[in-house]
C-alpha cells in the first residue's frame, strides 16, 4: 500500500480508517484522537496525493460530522468534491454533498442545506448504487423536517430505511429521521414504532453511540405527545446516561433538552427553563445553530409558563428570525404560534404566518424548471405526467416538487393548486 500511495498518504489513509472504526465501536475518544491527527496530516498532503485514496477522505468527513464538527466535515467534503470530480470515485460524491447539506443545515441555513440535499438526490440518480441513495435520501429527509412538507420527508427517510436494508447504511439514522418527520406530523406512536424498528431493542444498539442520545430524547418527545410521563422520564434519563459517555456537546443538548421537556410536562417550568438554555448552549458548542433555536423555543414555552411574558418573547422572536432567515418555515409557525401564546400580537402578514397562508410570498424565487413544474403539477399533471412531458426523471420531478412547496409555504398539491390559481401571475412574475 505504501508504494502506490506514498508512505504520508498510506499513513494517513490508515489513521482516517482508524478513527471510523473507533466511531462504528463506539470509543469515540481514540476516534477524537485520531481524528486530528489525520486532519493534520492531510492538511500536509496536496489534492493530488490524497486524490490517490479519497475513500479515506469520506471516512474522516463521516468521523467529523459524527463527533460533532459539522463546519469541519463541510470542509474536508468540499476538499473531496474538488479531488473526486470527474474521477473514477463517482460514489464519493453523493457523501461529500450529504455532509455539506448537513452543515447548511446545522447552521440553520434550511433553504440552501435542501438545495444541497436536492443535488446529492439528483447525482445519486445516475448511480445504481445503494449507499449513495442511501445518503441521498437521509439527508433529503433532515433538510426537510423543518420546513412544511413532512410527507415528503418522511418519504425519503423510510426510502433511506430500505436502502439500509442492503447493509451500507446505518438503518438507526434513517430510523432517527423517519421519527423526527412522523413526531412533527404528531405521529408519536408510529415514530416509536419506527425507532425500535431500526434501533434494535431499548438501548439503541445499533445507533452510533454518538446519536444514541438523540435517540433517547426523540423516544421521549414522542412518549410526552402521547401523555406518558413515566416512560418519556425514563427515556430522558437514558439520553442523560448516553450524553455523560460520549461526552459530546450536541449529546448533552438532546439530553438537556429531554429533561426540560419533561419537566415543563411535570408543572416545573422554571427547572425546564434552566435546562433548555442549557441544551442552547451545549447546542451551538456543537456547531448545532438550527437544534439550538430549538431549544431556545422550548425556552420560550417555558418562560411563558413561569409567567415572564417578556423574556419569553424576546427568546421567541429571536428563534423565530432564525427560522424565518433560514427557511424553516414549519418552525416558524411553531414559534408564532408560542408567541401568541406569550400574548404578544403577530401581524397577519408578518413573520410567523401559517404555511398555507394565501398572502405568503416566496422565500426565494422559483427557478424556471421549478415553474414549469409547478405550473403542470397546479393544472393536475401526476408527478409521471410531468417526468414524460418535460423529459426528466421522475426523482428529479419529485425532488423539484418538494423545493416548490417550501418555497412557496404550501404542504399538499392542494394547496399548491389554490396558490398557483389565485397569485400564478405574481409567482410567475417573481421568477
């Protein structure tokens, strides 16, 4: 191996393989260690050289995303799009995209992170290979969740679940994403369902122990919506018990914020304050902006239900904007809705207004394939109708579909149909 690569590159090959290894067993400190040692060393390396293994730089874009270094695995993911483009590593490139789409997501950046996600769905397409659909459709399914079309998410991520199936992907995160879209679509008993499906029994043996957490508080949101205290308390003390071995910030929010939740639901606000602005915190240690705002609205909750109106309101607000600035537009209604709550007045126009509001203008504009799409689609063209008539595939089709409801706040092609009918000129026009 030396000899083709060079000893430098063999060596630094071998410690990025290390540290996904240390990851997939679970002993993320040898993996934290190894880490930056290989980050090191690639950084001595030249695109040419490390083009010589890029199947390594994947390995550590895995490793860095999973020991919470979204900004990070970004980078190193735009490095090997630059090394693997047009070479004989195709298959790289659906991974590199998914973890840039991760990042944009993780900043709260919702709009660019489901562009980002539309293209590893469009280049994964023209591959017949499972992983890359996998990863594709896994990172469709996050940059989704927060926006209004839950269907679509929830869509991708139990096609992600299926492509795991094949043995190259991870069905506990698919599972994990599939849960996040069924809960906001209040579908608590069929994400329960879904985690111990995928997740393998009641610690969660086969998620990464660095999401283990995560999927410890997703079991006990899901077990609040259904009024089990009991068994939400008992889901939270696991997510604790799986934050304080990983040791990882984003798995001490997801923790802080399963304990804050419970405690709203036990009628002890001001602890559920406490924790929440600890989950914050720990959050955007992490490089998690979006989770952190998350949390910032369940503060939010909390404050309103101590009685502090105002703070509440200052702690809405701001998560909102990010919302808003974002493209979140499903956790913007939310945070409206908890600023109402708060007894503060939100304009009919303003920020904050439901998905399938008639007066709700673009986030952004519609491209020119989005607009043919979106016209055909408004005048009752099935998603295949569509494919035929424009001469796309009918991933594409769909993919597209799914940023025109985002883009214009609308959840269903009904709504999408009364949109387009009553302001077709102003879309148009807007593109």
């Amino acid at each position: 191996m030396a000899g083709e690569l060079g000893a430098s590159t063999a060596i630094a090959a071998a410690t990025a393989t290390a540290s996904w290894i240390d990851v997939l067993v679970g002993d993320l400190g040898a993996a934290e260690q190894r880490r930056a040692e290989t980050a090191e060393q690639f950084a001595a390396l030249t695109d040419g050289e490390l083009a010589t293994f890029p199947v390594s730089v994947a390995a550590l874009v895995r490793t860095t995303w999973l020991l919470d270094r979204p900004q990070e695995s970004a980078e190193l993911a735009a490095r090997g799009l630059v090394i693997t483009r047009g070479s004989s590593w195709p298959l790289l490139v659906v991974q590199f995209l998914a973890a840039q789409a991760m990042a944009e997501l993780a900043a709260g950046r919702v709009r660019t992170a489901g562009d980002v996600a539309n293209s590893a769905v469009e280049a994964a397409s023209l591959l017949d290979n499972d992983a890359t659909r996998y990863w594709s459709l896994l990172v469709r399914s996050l940059a989704l969740e927060p926006t209004s079309a839950l269907q679509p998410a929830q869509d991708a991520a139990e096609r992600a679940v299926e492509e795991s199936k094949h043995g190259l992907g991870s069905s506990a995160l698919a599972g994990l994403a599939w849960a996040r879209a069924l809960l906001a679509a209040d579908l608590p008993g069929r994400a329960l369902e879904v985690i111990a499906q995928t997740h393998g029994g009641a610690h969660l043996p086969l998620q990464f122990a660095a999401r283990r957490a995560e999927s410890h508080a997703m079991i006990a949101s899901a077990h609040l919506h259904r009024g089990e205290l009991a068994a939400a308390r008992e889901a939270a003390d696991r997510a604790r018990a799986a934050a304080n071995q990983t040791k990882l910030p984003a798995s001490a929010a997801h923790a802080d914020g399963a304990a804050a939740q419970c405690a709203l639901a036990e009628g002890d606000p001001a602890s559920a304050v406490q924790l929440a602005a600890s989950a914050s915190e720990h959050a955007r240690q992490a490089g998690q902006d979006l989770a952190a705002a998350r949390f910032d609205m369940l503060r939010g909750q909390a404050l309103t239900a101590c009685g502090d109106r105002d703070a509440a309101a200052v702690a809405l607000r701001s998560c909102e904007a990010t919302f808003a600035t974002g493209g979140a537009d499903r956790l913007q209604a939310e945070a409206t809705r908890l600023l109402r709550q708060a007894g503060r007045r939100v304009t009919r126009s303003g920020r904050g207004a439901g998905p399938a509001n008639a007066d709700h203008q673009p986030s952004e504009p519609l491209t020119a394939r989005q607009q043919e799409i979106a016209e055909l689609a408004a005048a009752g063209r099935t998603n295949r109708e569509i494919a035929e008539a424009l001469f796309l595939s009918l991933k594409t089709v769909e993919t597209h579909l799914s940023s025109v409801y985002v883009k214009l706040g609308v959840s269903s092609r009904k709504q999408l149909t009364e949109r387009w009918t009553s302001r077709g000129d102003s879309l148009a026009d807007s593109a």
